[in-house]
C-alpha cells in the first residue's frame, strides 16, 4: 500500500438538487424547436442535455439527450436524432457552445431534408421546454485523504457525483472535474487526476462512474491487484 | 407508523441525509398546507404521508380544510371535469355557489403559515387572504385540454399566486407566475407497495379462482370510462386468440357515481364473452391490490385520459412489464421501449401485450428497467424533496441557488 498523503487541502463533498421549472414553451415542429432552441435559458439547454443522465441513468448510455429522444420518437426523424445523440458533449466546456452545436445540426438536416420541416409531433406529444433550477448544498462530507475520499465516495448520492463531475465541468464552464481538481492540486498526483478527467462521463451510467473512480483511486493506494 | 429512517433500506442513507440538510435550510417557516378533504381521493392520501413526513424531518407543515355544502362540491366537481376537458354544463348558478362558500372559506380558514400549499381549484379563492406570506397552487389535475370558461374564471385565482405546480409538462398553461413541473410518487412502504410473501398472493389468487398455470393481464382502475376498461377486454381478445392467458380488471367505483355504476354493468357484460375474464371490485383493498399486481405477468393502463397515473408507477415498482396508453403523466413514467411500451389504440396495445408475452426476457427487462426509473423518480422521498425544494425556491428567483 502507498504511503498516504495527507491533502493540502481538504475536499468538502456538495450536492446538487433541481427542481424542474416549466417554461410554457412547447414545439410540434423541427422549425419551431430550432427557433426556441435559439431563445430558451441555457438552463432549458443543461436540463434536456443533462436531467437525462441523472433521470435515465441506469439506461445510459442511451440517447443522451431530450432532443435527440424527441425528434426520433415523436416526429420519427431517427437519422437527425442519431446525429443529435452522438454529438460528444464533453468536448463542449460551455452550455453556450452546445447550444450552438445543437443549433447547427439541425439547421444542417434541415437544409438537406426540408421535407422534414413539415413533420409535426401529434397532440400531447409535442416538446415542452423545462429549465432546471439548481440547489448547490454542502453535505456533512469532507476528506482529509485519498482514503477517506473513496470511503465517501461509495456513500454519497449521485446527485453529488453528478455535481462534482458534470455541474463543475460544463454549467460552471470549467475544463476539469472537481475530483481530479483536488487529486491534482491538493493530493498532487497528477497521473491519477489526469485518469479521471480523462473518463468521458456522458457514456457511463452514474454508478459505473462511481465503480470506476474508485477503482482508479483504490489501485493507486492498494495496488494494481485491487 | 412510517418514520423517514424506514426509507434507508429502499433509498440508500445519503438520500434521506439529503431530505434532511435540506429541512434545516427551512427552519422557522411554518407550511400551512390546505384542501378540501382529510380522506379519500388521491391529493389526502398523498398529504396523509407528507405531512407527518415533514414534520419529522423538522419542517413546521401543517394541515387545514376548507369546508363545502353538498352544492359546492357538485360544483367543484363540474370544475374538475371541465379542467379535464369533458363539456360541462355550468351556469351562472354553479359560479355564484362556488363564490359563496370560498366568501365563507375566506372569512373562516385562519391563515398563519409562512408559506401556503393550496391543492387543486376548491380552495383557490382563498388567495384572496394573500399578504406577505407566499402562496403555491398545487394543480393534480390533467389540464392539458381545459374548459375555457372554467379555466379562465380559476386563473384570476391563480395569478395572484407566487408559483403554481403541475404533475406533467403538457398541463402547464400560459401564466405570468413561475409554474413547476413536480410529479406525485407511490409510498413503497405502503400496503398498496411493499413486498409480499408468496402466501399472501396465492391466497388472493384462490380466494378470486385466478390460475396460475396462465399469464395474467391485469389492469387496476376504477370503472370509469377514461380507464377504458371495455378497451382492455376488446385487446384482451385479440391477444386470446394466439396465446391462453387470462384478464383481471380490477378497483372500484363510486356507489354515488351513476356513470360508473353504468360502466361496470357494460363491463360485466362485455365479459360474459370469456370465462378467463375476471372483474373484480375492489375498493380500498390495497393488499389484495398489491398481490394482484405481484402476481401478473403484463400489467395494462390503457387510460384515454390520466391525472399522472400512479398505477402504472406501481406497477413498475413492483418490476412488472407494463403497456399503457401516451397520455397524461403516463410518458414521464414509460421511456417506449426502455421501461415499458406505451400505446395510442386497443389494437396498439393488444400487439403490445403479445409481444411482451412472447418475449418474456425483453419483458423482464423492461420491468427492471421501469423499477430503477421509479426509484430514481418516482418514490415518496423525491416528492419530499421537490416540496422543499419548491418551498426554497420562493425565496430564491436565480437559477442556481447556493445553500
């Protein structure tokens, strides 16, 4: 077993819980969803981009996002929904960005299949738009060391995965997760920080996440035969 | 009685940790929570378990009714009729009465809570009594298709509200107050949800004479006929005529609900058809409810209309493979396909159920499936935490809110 370091700083463990806002906003139609993706609150983009993960999570990696569901499902335009569901949202560091990606996607289909512009979404299945509010909370959590941080780590809801890997990385428009943040500065193993922020988090459910963060951790304490 | 801690074993200890850091953030605030009714129907049962929860966890809620004449509640029954879109014949006649008793309401209900939770249109003129305090109207009511005239007359209420809540997205109306999206959940430590032994479902089995050596299609509803339950049989049909199985339809109806009693007469006739055909009334028996669930192999809600349709979330807690109509709250339950199969006709769902039968490893999958997705979404302790939630979020307009 390594020698365990104590950490410059310790890691206090936060977690995020949204209440979903409806905005009244609804589309039946390819054009009418590009023209309020245009305009809706970038936490109308994070909640139909992100809610998915940690409300399907156990389904993931399915399509990860509303859009991509909808478009496929209630219009039937799978081929759009395939290319909305692979756009690789962890290159995107800002919900900005994404937008605009969602944006030109569909404006590209468009352009090649106008046909589509006349495919509506039957009564009751059109696309509602909701937005997420979130409450950031600080648990009663907080590590001193690598070990005491995987033991919370198997404890904790996903909702605080969730908010120290996808909240800190896209809404809050930083490039690292939270985790290999503190591993890196404060633990100082960049190898290992560099492990984690390596791991595409939007193709793992949330519990496979939590599997394999500890298991990159646990080795690196215990050893490879962990 | 059911304490917050019971909850560990089905939601894991850091969930309930998180119901309880958030009751601290709601310290001093006393919750007056008002409808018209302590028992029956869906909003007092649902209150009957949060409530006390609440209280528990260190949030001050409290729990008043309104009180109503006979005339007032045939009334306010209309209201809810038209709110689900059936024409209603409403008169000049039925507004004064319904403002005549909310006058009486307004001068009789005390108001002392720091934030009041007002559930569904019966006591919605009290709003009238708004001052600095908040006030949150909590529709559990499929407004995706209301009456015009009633929804324009319960929406000068509704205005002057800080926020509304509805149940799915498609119920949300045009409103200048912020509206949120909260959907009810099931109590898996209820009688209607929590495990059962063997013996309890063979016994309700033989005491109704159901076989065991057939699958069992079974959809629990009242006998009205937004449940459909003449549609059910005309699937059920067409499924028997390739593979031998059986249909249970089951629940109750109001002995005071004329319509009702008629659908049940229709149904029952309807399944003379079939001896493997069981109707069963079964008011307020969630036992034998649960073990009837437990034991079927596809559950069915082929709904024409649904507030949310908690049934089916039942359904899915127990892992069952379920097919049920596109309508209401339905979707936010069933991802098509992933946790279940959603239908839009009998013939729609008659394909369904044959598939699921046919396949019962695809239907296995979509019932474990269906499982998670209730216990990530549906349980009581996700409503716990919406409501407090919601009760932080008057005092907070930003998007992210840091505790």
């Amino acid at each position: 077993m390594a020698e365990l370091r104590k950490a410059k700083e310790p890691f206090r463990f936060y977690t995020r819980l949204h209440l979903s806002e409806l905005t009244g906003l609804r589309a039946s139609t390819l054009s009418q969803l590009l023209n309020l993706l245009k305009e809706v609150s970038g936490s109308s983009i994070y909640h139909h981009t992100h809610r998915f993960l940690q409300q399907h999570q156990y389904l993931s990696p399915e399509p990860p996002n509303d859009f991509a569901y909808w478009v496929a499902d209630a219009l039937g335009e799978d081929e759009l929904g395939e290319r909305l569901a692979s756009i690789d949202t962890v290159q995107y560091s800002t919900i900005r960005a994404l937008r605009d990606k969602i944006v030109l996607t569909i404006d590209d289909y468009l352009k090649n299949n106008p046909l589509a512009k006349l495919k509506f979404a039957h009564q009751g299945e059109e696309f509602h738009f909701i937005k997420s509010i979130s409450f950031v909370i600080p648990t009663s959590h907080t590590a001193y060391d690598l070990e005491g941080f995987t033991e919370i780590l198997k404890k904790i809801t996903i909702d605080s995965i969730y908010f120290h890997i996808f909240e800190a990385r896209l809404r809050l428009e930083r490039q690292t997760n939270d985790f290999s943040n503190w591993i890196e500065t404060s633990v100082g193993d960049k190898e290992m920080a560099d492990d984690i922020s390596k791991l595409d988090p939007y193709t793992h459910t949330l519990e496979d996440l939590r599997k394999i963060i500890i298991r990159i951790i646990e080795r690196r304490i215990y050893g490879k035969n962990r | 009685m059911v304490k917050i801690d019971n909850y560990i074993s089905i939601v894991d200890q850091s969930v309930i940790d998180d119901l309880k850091l958030l009751a601290e953030k709601l310290k001093g605030k006393v919750i007056q929570q008002i409808n018209s009714t302590s028992v029956g129907g869906g909003v007092a049962e649902i209150l009957n378990r949060v409530v006390p929860l609440l209280k528990e966890l260190g949030v001050d809620t409290r729990w008043d009714l309104i009180k109503g004449g006979e005339q007032f509640f045939e009334v306010t029954k209309k209201f809810h009729n038209a709110l689900h879109g059936r024409p209603q014949d409403l008169t000049q006649h039925d507004f004064d009465i319904f403002l005549e008793t909310s006058q009486k309401n307004i001068e009789e209900v005390n108001i002392y809570g720091d934030i009041l939770f007002i559930h569904d249109p019966q006591p919605i003129a009290l709003i009238k009594k708004k001052s600095e305090n908040k006030w949150i109207w909590r529709c559990h009511i499929d407004l995706s298709n209301p009456h015009p005239k009633v929804w324009n007359f319960l929406k000068d209420f509704i205005m002057n509200y800080d926020s509304a809540v509805f149940s799915a997205p498609g119920f949300s109306q045009k409103l200048p107050i912020r509206q949120f999206l909260i959907s009810p959940s099931i109590d898996p430590l209820s009688e209607k949800n929590k495990e059962l032994p063997q013996e309890t479902i063979d016994s309700v089995l033989k005491k109704y004479n159901i076989s065991q050596d057939k699958p069992i299609i079974t959809q629990i509803s009242r006998f009205d006929r937004l449940k459909d339950p003449l549609g059910v049989i005309e699937a059920y049909l067409q499924v028997k005529k390739y593979i031998n199985c059986q249909l249970i339809l089951a629940g109750g109806t109001a002995t005071d609900d004329p319509e009702g009693l008629k659908v049940f007469a229709e149904v029952k006739e309807k399944a003379k058809l079939d001896q493997d055909i069981h109707i069963l009334l079964l008011a307020h028996n969630d036992i034998e409810i649960n073990a009837l669930q437990r034991a079927s192999t596809v559950i069915v809600q082929k709904s024409i209309k649904e507030g949310f349709g908690l049934t089916v979330a039942e359904a899915l807690w127990k892992a069952k493979p379920v097919v049920a109509s596109n309508v209401g709250g339905i979707p936010l339950q069933i991802k098509h396909k992933y946790s279940g199969l959603l239908c839009h006709s009998i013939e729609g769902a008659a394909f369904a159920i044959k598939q699921l039968l046919n396949s019962p490893e695809y239907a296995k999958k979509l019932g474990e499936n269906g499982k998670e997705h209730i216990k990530n979404n549906f349980l009581l302790t996700r409503h716990l935490r919406d409501y407090m939630l919601l009760f932080l979020s008057l005092y907070h307009k930003e998007d992210i809110v840091y505790l």
